[in-house]
C-alpha cells in the first residue's frame, strides 16, 4: 500500500509537469515588494509583527534574476534539468465558503536566492476551468514554504490546485469550500485525527482517509509531530521502526531549524503526502508541536541546559508550525500564541477549534486546582460567547484534552500526567458545564485527542447529561496499555467505574473516528486501522455511535 501511494503521486507529478506553461504574468517589482504574499512571511500571530520574517534587501535584488530564470524554465532543454524539486507534496486547510488555504515547499537547487512559484485553481482536474491563479516568492527565510490565501471562490464547491515554479509542476491536490453560514445543510463529515509519532508506526490512518470520498474534511486536534528523539518515547509493542521513521533530527528539538526539520521530515511520509492531496484539513496544535506536557510557561518535557529558554522554544515551534501548516494566520487574533478560531458549515455546524494547551494554560498539578486555568479570558469569552449565540444544530468544540471526569490524583497525591486535561482544571472545567446548562444549549459535542485511547461519554453536570465526548484513538502513538490488546477488558471495566457516563471505550487499537452530522443524528464510527505493517490490512469499523439531534446523549451503541 505504501509503494502505491508513492506511485500514484508521482504520476500525478509525472503527468502534468511536462505539460503545464505558466499562466501568470510576472512583475519582480510586484512580486519583491510584496513578498508576504506568501503568508508564511507574515507573522503567525496577526497583531505580533515583530514574528514576521523579512525578506533582505539583497534577496529582493535577486527577485528579477529569479522571475526570469522561472520564465526561461519552460524551455525544452531547462526541463531536462530542472532546478525545483516538490518532495513535500501539497496542502489545503482552513476552508471557508469563499477562500481555503493552500500549502507548499520547494526544493531549489541554489538556497542562497529566491524561487518564484506560481498557483492554479481550477474546478477540473485537467486544469481547463482554470478559476484562480497567481505567484509569490519564497527563500531560505521561510524554510522555502509556501502559503496562499486562494480567495473568490465558490460556496461548498470541489476544487483542484496545483504549484509551479522553475518548470516543474507539483503534484495535484484535491480541496473543497464550506457552504454558506446560513446555507441549509443536510448533511457533513469529517474524519478526527490526532497523535501521530512517526517512530511508533505507520501513517495508515491517513491514507485510509485519502480514499474515502465521503469525507468532507480532515480535523487533526493535535500532536502532528512529535519532539522526542527515537530513545525518548519508545513503543515497547512495536517492532524497531524502519530506518526512514526515525525522527530527523535524532535529537530533543528545541530550536527553529529543528521544528523545521521534524515538520518536513513527517510532510514526506507517503500517507501525509496522500492525505493532504485529497482532503482540506483543520488542524490545532496540542503540546508535542512544542513539547510534552507544554502550558504557557513551560513544559515537562523542557530542560534549559538541553533546550535553552522555553520563551524562544515556544516561539520556534510555533512559527515552524505556522511555516508548514495551512492554516490562516487572519484568524489568530489579539495576542501571543491564539491559534482558536472558528467555523461555520450551513447551518448544520458551528465548530470551535480552541487552544487548550498554549494560550492561558496554567501549569498542571501546581497550587490550588480552583485557581488554574485552561484557556485565556479572552478565549473563553470567545467560546462561550460563540456557544451561546450560535443557532447552528450541532455546536462542535475541536478539543485537545480529555473532558470526561477521571481521578487526577493517586492516593492523596496529584500526580502531573493525570491532571493534564479538564480534570485538572476544575474551575474551567465546571465553567463550560454551567453555561451550558444554565442557557439550555443543545447539541454540544467535544471532539478531543491526546490520550491514544477511545472513549466515548455522556457528559453530566450533577445528574443530567449535558453534551457528550468523543475522544479519538491515535494514529500511531503507543495506547495507554502500551497497545496489548489482551488489558483492553480490563481497563474497560475500570473505566466504567470512574467515568458514569462512558458509552464505549477502547484502549489498544489505533486509527481515527468518522462523524457525520445531520439535522436529526450524529453517527460516529471508530475506525481501527492497522500501524504496525508496512503493507496494512484493510480498516475496520469497529463501533458505531448514534446522537439524535436533541438528546445531548449517546442515544444508540452498536
């Protein structure tokens, strides 16, 4: 399966980048003057501008140099020698009913200038409707990424997107535009991702949802990298990984470069590269984007004599994060690190991505609990503003951390790893729960990650079940039973004695949960894909969930 996947998408590339001319005219003044185009320039946190990255004045002086080498590329003989690779594959995300995000990286063979790279909508996969175009520069200042806002599109409308520069076309990615915010929508779905360590096993999860076709879009709730080196966070129920999983750089990262390269390293493995063409993706970032166990000022997984200070870490993994993935900076709003942000499908859906890890996160199982806090004030009045005024059916919160009550301590003592999610934040925790309650809104659904383990819930607030949880299985990262199936009963049966409202639970298996919303039900299936072998056995729907629209509860297990 993974050859095939490497072989489709390189006769993708085969076949259109001898064929493809350029469609745009180019103007190096244009093209030098306003370099942050290519949004990766431009500061990830929209009123930080001191995060922007700058292209020199000399690199700007090499833009006419560049624009005519791009033009002089489409010769017959440059061909033959082409000076830009596409290694990394393309990208799609954050979809809008009139714009998405899309996301590339060249590999020029001279890092020391710039490289100009054109871009091309169309609603065919042959390029004759050809609906958008345009052209940025990228440099050594950004990693040579590239991010582009493609706007005046059509609502809920498939399109296909391609790269261009130094006569080389990338391959073909597939995306999709969200409907109208007051569009009636019968039905969506959408496959939750989370936790993928490329040393713990193979990617299959993605490329099972590659193939689907009934997905509408990908959501990745965190962990899409991970910062450990291989010695770090072994998988004891999983073979020594093959030698193009272990992690680049072999080290703890800690600085810009590093995140980079950790970021481009996991953006060639064949079933990312696979998922990114066929599916836009929403994505949030959890703590492995920047390290175990991270909150606001710090990390456990943070050692200053190794790592150096975290206030420069934090700041590296964020932009590096910013670089490689195609999410819309326009939505980070007010401040340091806010990656929250919302959106609208019809009015079937209103989904918050919230921040639960890097903005206003209080160090877990420190001081008095009550006094924690998960999110920043200015967050939380964003959601709960957003829940209460949305008249969508289903009111959605794409969540890191668990929601669903378990102890925090053993014995009398509060124990880190315990206290990481909800639990450990009581305060925040029963703040959600009241407004809820108190305001009647129906449909709150959490979708949540982190925890390598699938949990399905009713959530109460005293006796009455309030909204509901859907925790999703990693892609790979190793299960809380260290993936032997054999404890799976038991740790079952424990987990029903702590959590009241579990409908099912799983805490071996891997892959990732399909949800299909309607106006009358919510249908979430769990889908065990196998990450231990190189050539995968088919996925498996291994339990499906059903909420009827109104319940606030899992109302049919089967």
């Amino acid at each position: 399966m993974r050859v095939l996947l490497v072989t489709v998408l390189l006769a993708a590339h085969a076949a259109h980048a001898a064929h493809v001319a350029s469609l745009v005219k180019l103007d190096a003044v244009t093209l030098a003057n306003h370099y942050d185009r290519n949004l990766a320039f431009k500061s990830p946190i929209i009123n930080k501008p001191d995060l922007a990255r700058v292209l020199p004045d000399a690199k700007k002086a090499k833009v006419a140099a560049a624009v005519k080498a791009h033009s002089a590329s489409f010769s017959a003989k440059a061909l033959a020698v082409p000076t830009i690779k596409f290694l990394h594959g393309v990208a799609s995300g954050d979809p809008i009913a009139n714009a998405v995000i899309l996301w590339t990286k060249v590999v020029p063979t001279d890092t020391t200038g710039t490289a100009t790279v054109e871009y091309h909508v169309a609603t065919d996969v042959d390029f004759k409707n050809i609906v958008k175009t345009g052209a940025v520069v990228t440099s050594s200042e950004v990693d040579f990424t590239v991010k582009v806002d493609a706007t005046g599109l059509q609502p809920e409308t498939k399109y296909f997107y391609r790269f261009l520069s130094g006569g080389v076309a990338s391959p073909v990615g597939k995306t999709k535009t969200l409907m109208l915010a007051d569009a009636k929508v019968d039905s969506f779905k959408a496959a939750i991702l989370t936790c993928s360590n490329m040393p713990h096993g193979y990617f299959h999860a993605y490329g099972a949802i590659a193939r689907d076709d009934s997905i509408d879009v990908a959501i990745h709730v965190g962990d899409y990298i991970y910062e450990y080196d291989l010695a770090g966070y072994t998988a004891k129920n999983f073979n020594a990984p093959a030698a193009n999983r272990v992690p680049i750089p072999n080290k703890v990262i800690s600085s810009l470069l590093d995140y980079r390269t950790r970021h481009a390293q996991y953006k060639q493995d064949p079933n990312t590269l696979a998922l990114h063409l066929a599916k836009p993706v929403i994505a949030v970032w959890d703590d492995h984007e920047f390290a175990d166990n991270a909150f606001a000022n710090g990390a456990s997984n943070q050692d200053d004599k190794r790592d150096g200070p975290w206030g420069p870490r934090k700041l590296a993994g964020a932009r590096a994060y910013h670089e490689y993935m195609p999410i819309r900076p326009d939505f980070i709003m007010d401040g340091a690190f806010k990656i929250y942000r919302s959106f609208q499908i019809g009015n079937l859906v209103d989904l918050f991505m919230v921040d639960t890890r890097i903005d206003g996160r209080s160090e877990q199982a420190k001081g008095n609990a009550a006094d924690r806090t998960l999110m920043g004030p200015e967050q939380t009045k964003w959601l709960y503003n957003g829940l209460l005024t949305s008249n969508k059916t289903w009111k959605v919160l794409g969540n890191q951390v668990m929601f669903a009550p378990k102890p925090t301590k053993v014995l009398w003592i509060e124990i880190n790893a315990l206290s990481d999610d909800w639990n450990g934040y009581p305060t925040a925790r029963q703040g959600l729960l009241d407004t809820v309650t108190n305001a009647g809104i129906q449909n709150t659904v959490v979708i949540t990650g982190d925890f390598h383990a699938s949990v399905a819930s009713d959530i109460f607030n005293g006796n009455r079940a309030v909204m509901t949880e859907y925790v999703g299985p990693s892609v790979t990262s190793v299960s809380p039973l260290n993936d032997y199936g054999w404890l799976n009963g038991i740790a079952d049966k424990v987990w029903g004695l702590i959590n009241k409202g579990k409908r099912f639970s799983d805490f071996a298996n891997h892959g990732y949960m399909a949800m299909q919303f309607t106006q009358t039900k919510l249908r979430t299936e769990y889908i065990w894909v196998d990450k231990f072998n190189a050539s995968p056995s088919p996925p498996v729907v291994a339990r499906v969930l059903e909420q009827a629209a109104g319940a606030n509860r899992i109302t049919k297990v089967y």
